[in-house]
C-alpha cells in the first residue's frame, strides 16, 4: 500500500512526531516519483538544500527542482536573493503551470507553511494546486498533480489538522514499536469506501523503501533461550506446602475464639478441680488496715 | 571544566551577550541603532530581527588579516524566557531557523538552545517552541528527575535521542539513556542503576 501511494493523485499528508520522523519517507516518495519520470518541485523551507538532496544519486538530483526558502525565508536580509512571493507565492506558481506532464510537489514543510500563514488561506492554496483537473483554455487534460505535505503533529491543534485532513486524499501517520517504523495509512478514495491499512517498512540508505511484515517475535527481548528460567520456589529455607498429615493437624486444630458447644458446657459448669485463686497480701507500714467495708452505706 | 572564559573573551573567541544587563540598556540608554532586545520596548509582539543581526555581526570574520575563528558554536541560555517576555513561540522559532542557516549551513558550525518543558503544566507555547525546536534539531538531550525521586550520588538521567536520518539504517537504535552526577567541575555519566555508589 505504500508503495502505491502515489497513484493516486492529490494532497497526501504524511504527519510525523518528534520520535519517528517522516523526512525520509518523503525524500523515498520523492526519489519514486522522480524514478518514474515525474517533474518534482521542492519547497524547501526546513533544511538547506544540500541536506535535502543528501543521499540521492545525480539523476536523481537532476529531476528535482528546489525552491529554496530556508536560508531567508522572511526576507530578513534584504539583499534581494529572497524568491519573491516566499513560499506561498511559489505555490500559487504552481497553480498555473504551462507544462501538461504530471508532476511531484513536495512540501517541507507543511507545518511550517500553517504556522506563517493563514490556515484558510493555505488551505485554498492548497486545494486549487491538488485539483488542477484541466487547463484553462483548452480543455485538454493536465498530468496528474501530487502533492505529498510533511506535518509535524504536535504543532498544531484540531482545528488545523482536521482542515487539512479533510482537504488530502490520503493521510499516513508515521509510528512504530521498539526500533521498527510503521505507517498507518488512510486512503480515501471517490465513490469508495476509505481503507485504513498500517504497513512496516523501513528506509534504506539509498532511500529506497523496504516493506516490511512487522516486527518478528525474536526480536522481542524478554525471553532470552541462553538461560532457562529460574524456578524461584526451589531451595527455599521454609516450607512453602503443607505434607498429609500437617493439613489433617490444622483442619482438626478448633480456633481459640470460636464458640462450639463444648466450650459453650465448659464455661457453664465450673470444674471441681479447679482450684480457687488466692491473694497474698503483705501490708506496708503505712497502709490503712480498716476492716470497715466502706460500701456498707450502700443500699443494694 | 579549565577553560579561561575571561581570556577568551579579550581574545575575541568568546562573545557574550548578557540578556538581563542588556535589557536595563535599553531602559534607561539611548539607542541610536536597533537594539539586540528591541522587542522589548515594542507594543506588539515583535520579532528578533535584530537579535539574529548582533549574533550574525558577532560571528562576522575580523578585517586583521590573520585567519579567523572557524566552526562558531551558538549557546542560547535560555528560550523559554523569550516566551515569558511576550514573543510568541513562532517568532522564537524563526529567531532559531535563521541562526542555523547562519552558523549551521553557512559557518559550519553548531547551534545548542536550553529550553525548558512545561511538564504537566498546560503550557500552549511552550508546547509548539519544544516540539518545533525538536523538529529542527539533529540532537535531543533530554535532562530529567528520576522517577523515583530525589537521590543524593543520582542527580538525573539524561536520554539523548538522534534525529538524524541520512546517516542511519536502523535508525531507532539512536535512542539512549544515562544517569548522570554533578560535580564540582564536571559531570559523571554512568549506565542505568549503574552509580558506583549503588555498586
């Protein structure tokens, strides 16, 4: 499914995070469209162009056309080298293309594009770029348009986000577990139901992308074959069950507060056996020894 | 850590833009040229035009004749306080974007920014001014507690996280964590529940 993303035209969103970042699977959809013989322009607004065009070969590089917009992209220095329009001028460029051949516009990136200009704005742009159907004029039909955005989620907040995901065809959201990227990826197709797929895959030094099915249990690193598990209840110094004869012992053993029918006779019939407790009594010299009972006031 | 700051700084290696006596400056001192802290006497958010001026002027090779300093390094100490003096996080990321095209891509060199996060305080501003400079860097140190609290031999943990993709296969191997201690001069980093005071 990544692999086809482009055969579809319009606006493809890749939305990346700080952790799995999505540069390298644009710079691969890039390296793919111009494999195929596409024109691709780059806005480039993030990176210079040299790190950009880093790991493409020369025919490569030679298809791709770099508008570069990172080394003054408010036009702070003045010197006149700033293309003019900026970035958006640029894309409105693009609306009125002379040629007819399909083309590759990549955005790096989208965030920063809807963080300088106005979201409703962008949007419009961005809508009338991905849906060049037919040339004015003539009415022959133009190449396909794709536009392939790069969106870092965390810099923008619903509204935005939502604005955009209704304006692209399809969306891939980059992620991954333990070492191993994965693209969710939400296609939506006219008078189709969308389809909602994850793929595997990783970049290859070259850019090339290699899908992949996921990561293999192996890999996992809980359970490691060298050192068989070590059983925790053997070579205890206490005894963790009970044999026959200690089970039969507690079950016989009646609890000290428990009132059985026996106890209930015990306490009611004093045993003759039992003798009486006896007091000794040593007086100090200081004691009162008055044989006087004092409660004998007392009228009970 | 032995490196004499007072000389380098008569040498010309070292240029030091002090934010706080420089903010008094532009109180109580005329100016006849823009400020590096213009934004300060500005009514609306602003942006840092003439901050990124001063740096680019200070890393400008001087007209002696003899070679000049190569691969600069920009120290920013530290970010969040411009979010606190009323720029907005985009201004504050546009003030980075150009000091990288100018030491990183132009100098060769090296830009290293303190910012600092909000944690579990909802801090919109400060959110986009992290994960912005986040996405722009190529290293992450992130400094942090210890989950589990305050240790006297364990300040911290530091996890380093790269984000540089050109030059990775398996990319995800780029991510580490180690614990570090403070000390007088230095720092000593040690491997997770590896202090040599817990050894």
């Amino acid at each position: 499914m990544l692999d086809s993303l482009l055969a579809l035209g319009g606006l493809v969103l890749l939305r990346d995070s700080v952790e799995w970042e999505g540069r390298s699977l644009l710079k691969a959809l890039v390296k793919k469209s111009a494999l195929c013989g596409e024109q691709v322009h780059i806005l480039g607004c993030e990176v210079s162009e040299e790190e950009f065009r880093e790991g493409f070969d020369s025919d490569i590089n030679n298809r791709l056309v770099y508008h570069d917009f990172f080394r003054d992209p408010l036009n702070w220095s003045k010197t006149g080298e700033a293309l003019p329009g900026g970035p958006l001028g640029a894309l409105r460029a693009m609306c009125n293309r002379t040629d007819l051949g399909p083309v590759t516009i990549a955005l790096d990136s989208l965030s920063w594009l809807l963080l300088h200009l106005p979201c409703t704005t962008l949007c419009q742009t961005l809508h009338t770029v991905s849906h060049q159907d037919s040339c004015p004029g003539d009415g022959s039909p133009v190449g396909k348009v794709h536009v392939l955005g790069l969106l870092h989620e965390e810099l923008h907040g619903p509204g935005p986000m939502g604005a955009l995901s209704s304006l692209a065809q399809t969306e891939v959201t980059l992620g991954g577990i333990m070492g191993q990227a994965s693209a969710r990826i939400l296609c939506r197709r006219p008078r189709q139901r969308p389809t909602d797929q994850t793929q595997w895959f990783s970049i290859l030094p070259d850019f090339s992308l290699d899908l992949q099915e996921g990561p293999s249990i192996e890999s996992q690193p809980h359970s490691d074959p060298h050192i068989p598990p070590v059983d925790p209840t053997a070579h205890l110094t206490f005894n963790l069950h009970l044999s026959k004869k200690e089970r039969e012992a507690r079950d016989n053993l009646t609890l000290p507060f428990q009132f059985s029918s026996e106890k209930q006779e015990a306490l009611l019939r004093p045993r003759p056996s039992q003798a009486t407790s006896h007091i000794f009594y040593e007086p100090d010299a200081y004691d009162d020894l008055d044989q006087e009972d004092p409660d004998d006031d007392l009228d009970i | 850590m032995g490196v004499n700051l007072t000389m380098a700084r008569e040498r010309g290696q070292l240029v030091f833009l002090e934010g706080l006596k420089s903010a008094v400056d532009i109180f109580f001192q005329a100016q006849e040229k823009p400020h590096p802290l213009q934004f300060l006497r500005e009514a609306n958010a602003g942006n840092l035009k003439p901050l990124f001026e001063f740096v680019r002027e200070a890393l400008k090779p001087v007209d002696s004749g003899e070679a000049g300093w190569t691969y600069p390094v920009l120290l920013v100490d530290d970010l969040s306080v411009l979010l606190s003096l009323g720029l907005g996080a985009v201004a504050v990321l546009d003030f980075i974007h150009y000091c990288r095209a100018t030491v990183c891509w132009e100098l060769k060199g090296n830009v290293v920014v303190l910012v600092h996060d909000s944690g579990d305080v909802e801090d919109e501003e400060n959110d986009i001014l992290l994960n912005g400079l986040s996405h722009q860097s190529h290293l992450i140190l992130r400094a942090e507690g210890l989950a589990t609290g305050f240790c006297r031999d364990v300040h911290g943990q530091l996890r380093i996280l790269w984000r540089r993709p050109s030059q990775s296969t398996s990319q995800r191997d780029q991510s580490l964590t180690y614990q570090y201690k403070i000390q007088d001069r230095s720092v000593s980093f040690f491997a997770k529940g590896m202090s040599p005071a817990v050894l």
